[in-house]
C-alpha cells in the first residue's frame, strides 16, 4: 500500500467512524444532500463544478450505494463510476462499501472483474448488493460504457485524457433512461468541461448544472466535519475555522481562484481572450431602444437552414462599438432575411454592413447591392480574410472598444474561434467543431468595417444671386432646394419586430 493510499484509508476509517455515532439525517452534508436530492428527483445529465477537496465524490457514492442497492421497482440500478485512473476507481468502491455498512445494506465484499469489449478487457473494481445491481468502477476507457445501462458518474471530468470521448459513451446511456452525472474542478476556460457547461447554460444542450465552490462548502458545514473525522482519527485540527481556511487558500496559491471558486483559468486556444470578452460585456448592450441615432456598423452572417443567420448591428458611440440590434433567425426565407435588413437601413442610420458572400452568400450580395449600393460590402470568408476579420475583433475586445451583453450563448460563439499554427510559422483560425460560430463572424465584420473611419465632406450652400453664370438661371430650381444643406435626421430608437 502507498503512503496516499494508507492515508486515504485511515481518512475512511475515520469517517466511518464518525458516521456510527451521528444521526441518520446527518451522514450527508447540506451541500452533499441537495446533489443527491436533484438526482432522485431524476434529472438525466446534471453537469457540476466544484472545489477541491470538499467531499463530493463521496456524497455520490452514497447516491450510488442507495440506486443500487434498491429493487428496479424502487429506481433501483447498476451505477457505472469512471475517474480518470484505477486508483480513483478503486477508491470509489472502498468508500461505497464504507456507506454500505453506514446504512445497514448488506453488500458483497469489493472485487475485480474485466469488462470485454471485442478482444480487448478493461480492469475494473466491482461490489454487489442483493438486490441484484452493482457498483463498478473502472479507469477512463471510453468503450467500457458501450451497451451498458443505468447510472453513470464521470468524476474529475477536466483531466480525463479523452473527455470528448467518454461524454459520448456516457450521454448515450440517456437514450435507454439512464443518468449521468458529470464532476469536476476546472482546468481551463478551453477544457472541454468548462464548455459543457457553457453549452448548457447557453441551451444548446440539454441538462442541468450545479456549482459547489468551497465556500459553500464551509457554509454547509465542511470545517466542522473535517474537525469531527480528525478527532475521530486522534488527530484533532490545531486551527481554528479562520486558520484553516486562510492555509487551504495559501496552499493553492494563485491557482486558489479555479481550485476552490471554481473560476477556470484563461487559456491560450481562443482567439478572444475571455477576460478580455467578460470585460467588454454590458447590460446595455444588445438593447436596440437605446440607439442613440449615431453612425453603424452591422454583420450579417447568411443561413438558410440548419444554422441561425445572424445579422448584428453595432453603434458607434465615441470609438467604441455597442451592439443594438440583434436580428437571429432560423429557417427563415432569403426574402424575410432581406426584410430585416432592409429594416435596419430604415431605422439606423448604417454606414457599411457586411455581409458574408462565401457560398450561398455570392447572390445576396450582389441583390442588397443594387438596394443599398456601397454600404454592403461582401466578405469571402477564406484564410487570409478569415485572419483578418478575426484580428480585428480580438484587437477590439483587447483594447476595450466593443460592448456585447453578458449572454452565455453569444459567449460560446466568440469563444470557440481558436487561434493555430500554420505551415511555415503562420497562424490559422479553426472553429471549435461543435459550434458554428456566427455570432463570431458577424460582429467580426462590423469591427473591420468600423476599422476604417468614414470620410467626411463640409457642404456649403451657394447663393444664386452672387454666384450664378449668366444665364444659368433657367438651371436652378426657383426654390433653391440645391442650396440647403441635408440636416441630420433625427434619431430614430424604433426596435426590430423580430
């Protein structure tokens, strides 16, 4: 046995212990009670962030126990346990058979088993109940879930060597009733679990997510039950409730923000920083009856089926661009598209709108040129102009000079743009695969429109009297209209009626 493994198991027994003397209502803490709570009330794929070290993985392997230890009439179910190694599986079924005899369940004592997958086996630890269901818990092997039923917990998700993969495996037990609870703490904004949630929140997945950071595990009552087990293990903690939490935090360190509070690191794959986009996000944004009747600059993003076309209006005030109208649609005919753009150069005053003109975008541009003449400009979205378009955004949301709002869907969008390297030392940008990112590319090519300032022309009238040729009277409107300079409209704060 290793050191970490004795440890482990001395900090079981003295668990165990603990859990003989207390109340049945007290085994599981608040925080640990209201997860499996969610579970029995039976939503499918529940997606959790939390802190280090807060005990719960072990409130789910009491969930776990529960589930398999009842009948099939009463919910009951084998549950499938996978951590990203074989000791996190074997220590899985240790504290499963420790809340097996906290409860009074008869069980059968821990095993191995080998699961098979064609010609290949995958070692895994195993405890059955009577009512016939079992607890497995095996390393991170995508095809050990293929053809299996029932409950599945993917635990400390983030450092899983294929995540994509093992989600796939996993959320395929969903169409046969199953469950699946995905946990982790964070490893990044651009780890694959931080954008699972992000696809949640945003709705293009369906789900829930729950957030446990360490300090609402000290508000559920942590410090005291870590101070019970090290009495219960002749240990007694020699800091006060202060003390303790004051050295946990040091011993993370700067890394103390996405250990315990569950705030992902920034990472260097999307092109936008996300610091820098959560900083440039604005509750007045995005809000069209705040147009202030200024010059814009708009993206439009062509579509027809699958994908929502997207055509984004931004404002500009001083030199910053405020997103106003937000016109997202799916399905809609090339005529309705045509429509809502034609809205937006009646209501705003728009000084250049992009357009994409990849593809079927080729015809669309040609047909609102002949409407709205110079101010569409088409974009063919290969790699340099993709390169460019992108730059210009990411140095916008770098330098401040854009507002969005904090919408977690628009988020995804500008976040799944990634920087890469190309042949020769160059850089590319590739698309995160399950996002088609048009948001990105309409606000992209607002910016670079907006990167190039307008020119501007002073007009002054010309008296007839004074000016006029001879006979060039009989070539001027009586009323003069030619010498009265056109005055500004005023500002117009209609909103889009989509």
């Amino acid at each position: 046995m290793t050191e970490r493994q004795a440890e482990r198991a001395e900090e079981r027994a003295g668990t165990e212990a603990l859990l003989k003397r207390l109340p049945k209502g007290d085994l599981l803490l608040p925080y640990q009670a209201a997860i499996t709570s969610r579970l029995f009330a039976g939503v499918p794929l529940l997606v959790i962030e939390k802190s280090r070290r807060i005990g719960l993985t072990w409130g789910l392997a009491a969930y776990a126990v529960l589930r398999a230890a009842a009948q099939p009439s009463a919910g009951g179910t084998t549950a499938w346990y996978m951590g990203y190694d074989l000791e996190m599986a074997r220590e899985f079924i240790e504290v499963s058979a420790m809340w097996a005899r906290a409860f009074g369940i008869a069980a059968e004592d821990a095993g191995e088993e080998l699961l098979h997958d064609g010609d290949q086996a995958v070692g895994a630890f195993r405890i059955r109940f009577a009512s016939g269901f079992k607890i497995v818990a095996l390393p991170s092997v995508p095809r050990a879930l293929r053809g299996k039923q029932g409950l599945v917990i993917v635990d400390e998700a983030a450092f899983h060597k294929d995540l994509p993969e093992v989600l796939k495996a996993a959320l395929a037990l969903l169409m046969w009733g199953g469950q699946v609870v995905v946990v982790s703490t964070h490893d990044g904004v651009d780890n694959p679990f931080n954008l699972l949630l992000d696809e949640i929140r945003s709705g293009r997945r369906k789900g829930e997510t729950a957030t446990i950071t360490f300090a609402d595990a000290l508000a559920g009552g942590l410090y005291e039950r870590v101070a019970q087990v090290a009495a219960a293990r002749g240990r007694p903690l020699e800091l006060d409730r202060a003390e303790w939490v004051a050295d946990i935090r040091a011993t993370y360190g700067e890394d103390a923000e996405e250990e315990l509070d569950c705030v992902p690191r920034a990472g260097s794959g999307s092109l936008i920083r996300p610091d820098d986009l959560v900083a440039c996000e604005h509750a007045e944004a995005g809000r069209p009856d705040l147009y202030r009747g200024g010059l814009c600059y708009g993206g439009w993003d062509v579509a027809r089926r699958r994908d929502g076309q997207i055509q984004w209006l931004f404002e500009l005030i001083g030199d910053v661009l405020w997103l106003r109208d937000r016109i997202e649609t799916v399905g809609a005919t090339f005529q309705e598209q045509s429509d809502r753009l034609a809205w937006l150069f009646r209501h705003r005053r728009v000084l250049k709108f992009g357009i994409d003109q990849t593809g079927m975008g080729e015809k669309v541009v040609e047909d609102e040129r002949r409407v709205h003449g110079a101010r569409v400009e088409g974009f063919l979205l290969t790699g340099p102009t993709r390169l460019d378009l992108g730059l210009s955004l990411a140095a916008r949301f770098e330098r401040g000079l854009i507002r969005i709002p904090a919408d977690p869907v628009i988020r995804t969008d500008l976040r799944a743009i990634k920087r890469a390297s190309a042949a020769g030392g160059g850089v590319r940008l590739v698309n995160e695969e399950s996002v088609h990112a048009d948001r990105f590319w309409a606000a992209a090519m607002a910016s670079r429109l907006a990167d190039d300032p307008p020119a501007v022309y002073a007009y002054r009238g010309v008296g007839r009297a004074r000016h006029a040729p001879p006979g060039a009277a009989a070539f001027l409107r009586p009323d003069h209209a030619d010498d009265r300079p056109v005055r500004a409209r005023a500002a117009r704060r209609a909103v889009s009626p989509w």
